[in-house]
C-alpha cells in the first residue's frame, strides 16, 4: 500500500503562497503533482484534502518549494551583503584613490578573488536508476498486488515480471511521466491474467491472515469482479483520483465510477462498517501492512530479466535457424518437374471365378499317372559305345 494518509500538510493559505512565491500556475503545479487544476484549486481552497500517493507527491512539492523559498530568501541576504561589501570597498577605493592623488599614500594592487567551483551534478547510471526506482516503489506494489490476487507469491513474482519488463524498455519508462505507474499497470495486467488459473501453483492454496477481519475483508475483494476489485484498490487503496483510476484502467470516467460505487456497496453488503471510503481505506492499508511480503534485490531481478531476454533470444534464433533449414531441404528434395498422378484404377469384368480344388476325375487321374510315368526331362543322355 501507499505510506500514512496521515503526511503533514501547510495550510490551504500556505500552500498558495508557497505556489505564488515560486512564480507557479495552478496548471503548472498539477502538471508537477499529476493532478488536474481543478483539483490543486480545492486543495488549495480547503474544500478537498489530497489522499494516498497524490498526499505524498503534494507535500513532498510543497517542502521542496518551501526549501527553494528559504535558499532563495538567503541568497537574496547574500546578495545584500555582497552588494553592502561592495559598496565599502567602493568607498575604500575612492578613499584610497583620493589618498593617492594627495600624495599621501601609495597604491595597492589587490588580487581578485577566485570563483568557488560549483559541484556538478551526479548523473546516474541506468542500473542505479533502475535499482532506486525498485527500492521505493517494489514494497508497496507488492502489497498492492496481493490485495488483488490474496497469493504472496503471485504478488511477488508480478511485481518482479513488471520491474523486468520496465528494464528491457529502461529508456521509455525513464522517461515517462509517472514511472511507477507503468510497472504498477504492467503487474496488475500480469497478476490479474486468466492464465494465472492454468499453472499447477494455482491450485494449491495459500494460507489464509491469521486475523479473522483480515480474512474475512481478503476474501471480500476476491469475491468482486477483477475489474472492480483493481478499480477499488487503484481509488480506495493507492489514492488515485477518478480520472487517473480510469486511465489506468483503461476505461471512461463513467464507467470507472460505476465499478468503485458497486465495489464499495459489495462490501459494505458484507462488512458494514467499511461503508466510509476513509475507514476502507484504512482498513486496506492495515491489511496489506499485516502480511509478511518480501521482494527480491534489484540486481537479482535485473539479471533474471537479462537471462529471461537472452533465453528468448536464442529460443527465437534457434527457430529461425530451424525454419531456414527445413525450408532449404523442402527446396533441395521438392520435385522439379511436372509428375502427372496415377490415374485410378477399373474394375475388370467377365472374367471367371476361380473355383476351389476338388476330387479329380478319372480321367485327370489317368493323364496325371502318365506323366509321372514319362520322362520330364527329355529323352535320356546319349553316350558313345563299342560295336
């Protein structure tokens, strides 16, 4: 889940100095926290107060202003006693200048001072960039997968596929808006496909919370459609607003509010004391916080995503080498000429039936014994002899 709802926050009329101060639109400053400018207008106003992510991102905007502020009010004091010690020195110059034209005393060359080098930034490299990105964000979208899935190991290993994913396409997601909704989109897909019910270790169950409202709110959100359950915990869980709910989803702002007001009336039909959207989100936080849900190492899920990319390249390159080679023996074996069919065959008629041996007759006994009884072989051997 999210961190606390609980982040401090300034005051509605703070805020709005802090934005006026840094010389901010309210479309600049909800381009920067991902929200609409209607939506900085009530967080301002005092109407609405930011929840979940959007809490976080707020605050974190706000003392980062607050801090520009302060550097900028002490550079600005800086700068005025710069200008007073230049001044000064002006004034010692027209002095010592004044001196000099008396006679009085002699000139003095003064070195300038040297310009302190500015630090330069530190860049960081791809892997460090990916390992930072999976050290803040991995935890939580763990977490927020097993609210969808209620398996701690489906939870995790969506988690990882999606980090992976995020690394083989590492220059589109570094420079997308909201990385870490990428890869929460990319688990969620991932967690919630209907293949997930084919594999063996679906149909082996997990242990059940050991806390019987936990238990009983899990399997609560199994019980709702996917689509309402990922719907209820992107709104009511991760803080989003309707809009971005919907995006994520991939569904209009109508119907992503359908889904949450049915997910919500399915569970307050059941737990009537999760009717208020602030006790359920509670409630969601504490469930995902009491289970004991780990996440592996970035670079252990780097490098299973690099050996996972090079096992496909060579499963795709050996049946590439496969077709080519079954497709060269089909052209070295196929015929090159034209072979015309053999044409079917017909049935023969008028010929006899050929009828089974019998009894011979008298006279087929008679002709049998008179072969036996003469030569077969020809006449016999001639051979010379004496007169």
């Amino acid at each position: 889940m999210t961190r606390s709802p609980a982040t401090p926050l300034a005051p509605p009329k703070a805020r709005r100095r802090l934005r006026e101060t840094a010389a901010l639109t309210q479309t600049q400053l909800a381009d920067r926290v991902g929200v609409t400018p209607g939506t900085v207008r009530a967080w301002e106003s005092g109407r609405t107060t930011p929840r979940g992510r959007k809490r976080e991102a707020y605050a974190k905007l706000l003392k980062t202003l607050a801090e520009e502020e302060t550097a900028r009010q002490a550079r600005q004091e800086q700068e005025k006693q710069e200008e007073q010690a230049k001044r000064n020195q002006e004034r010692e110059q027209k002095q010592a200048q004044k001196q000099d034209q008396e006679g009085l005393r002699e000139p003095e060359l003064k070195p300038e001072p040297e310009p302190e080098p500015k630090p330069e930034p530190v860049a960081l490299t791809p892997a460090q960039a990916f390992d930072a990105l999976y050290a803040f964000s991995a935890p939580a979208l763990v977490r927020q997968t097993f609210l969808l899935t209620g398996r701690r190991e489906q939870a995790r290993e969506s988690v990882e596929r999606a980090f992976q994913a995020a690394w083989e396409r590492w220059p589109e997601v570094a420079r997308d808006r909201d990385p870490v909704g990428w890869v929460r989109a990319t688990a969620y897909e991932y967690a919630l496909s209907p293949w997930q019910r084919l594999r063996p270790r679906h149909r082996h169950p997990e242990p059940p919370p050991a806390d019987p409202g936990d238990r009983t709110l899990l399997n609560t959100l199994l019980r709702l459609p996917p689509r309402h359950r990922r719907t209820l915990v992107l709104y009511d869980g991760v803080g989003l607003d309707l809009p971005e709910t919907a995006a994520e989803t991939e569904a209009s702002t109508p119907a992503t509010a359908n889904r949450l007001l049915r997910a919500r009336e399915a569970v307050a039909g059941r737990l009537p004391a999760l009717a208020d959207p602030q006790v359920l989100h509670l409630r969601l936080a504490e469930l995902a916080s009491n289970e004991r849900l780990r996440a592996a190492e970035p670079p252990t899920v780097r490098r299973g995503g690099e050996r996972r990319a090079r096992f496909w390249t060579r499963a795709a390159i050996a049946f590439t080498v496969a077709l080519i080679g079954t497709t060269a023996l089909t052209v070295r074996t196929a015929p090159t000429h034209y072979e015309p069919p053999v044409s079917p065959g017909q049935a023969v008629r008028g010929v006899p039936q050929r009828v089974a041996p019998g009894a011979l007759s008298d006279e087929e006994l008679e002709l049998r014994q008179k072969l036996r009884d003469q030569l077969q072989d020809g006449p016999e051997r001639l051979s010379p002899r004496l007169e």
